[in-house]
C-alpha cells in the first residue's frame, strides 16, 4: 500500500456536515493526522464553518438595518450572529495550534509539517 493510500485509509470519516464544514475538515484532515480531542474541536469548528455559510446566505439580499421594537432603526441581528460565529470558528482553529501552511513550507506536505507537530509534543504525525 503507498503512502498516500495509507494516509488516506487512516483519514478521520467527516462527521455529517455541510459544504463549508466538509471543506474544512477534508482540508484540515489531509495534512494533519489529529488526536481525538483535536477532533472533536475540528468538527466543532466545521459545524461553525457551515454556520457562518448558512447565516451568510440569509444575510444576502437583507437591509443591513431593520426595525426595532419602538420602530427605532437597529443593526440587523443576523449581522451580530455572523460576527460571533467568526469570532467563534477563530478560537477553534487557533485552539487547534496548527501551524499556518506558509510555516510548513506552503506545501500542505505532512513530511514538512511534522517537525511543528512534534515541537508541540504531539508524536502522532504519521
């Protein structure tokens, strides 16, 4: 078996998600070999992805205000929840401390990747 089509048979199975969320995970998942609990932060952070698509959509074609209770103008709220939801996706990926592709040589290699894994402690960079 190549290496390739061993990575591939290792490769976490994506949770259902939705188009922006499995972008994420398949991107992610190709060049990080992720312990359990990285995980499941990943899958929190492609749920969110797919969040921030749907509220993007809903956003489209909406007045960036809208009417308040006393009829007063007022922010659209579904901009405050696009907004907490990229804050949100933020802290995930951060939480995850991988490095950036630009660190690892813009590659998206594993073999490049390792020495950032292994820095971290994380030994199980196949």
């Amino acid at each position: 078996m190549s290496d390739e089509a061993e990575r591939e048979a290792k490769r976490p199975v994506a949770p259902a998600l939705g188009p922006a969320g499995r972008q994420l995970w398949t991107e992610i998942c190709s060049v990080y070999n992720l312990a359990p609990g990285e995980l499941q932060v990943l899958r929190e952070a492609c749920r969110t992805a797919d969040l921030i698509s749907w509220l993007d959509d809903e956003i489209d074609g909406q007045y960036m205000t809208v009417r308040g209770s006393q009829n007063q103008p007022r922010v659209n709220p579904l901009i405050a929840a696009v907004l907490d939801a990229r804050r949100c996706l933020d802290q995930l990926l951060k939480s995850l401390n991988l490095p950036f592709p630009a660190d690892a040589g813009a590659t998206g290699d594993p073999e490049v990747v390792k020495p950032f894994r292994k820095r971290r402690g994380d030994m199980n960079v196949g």
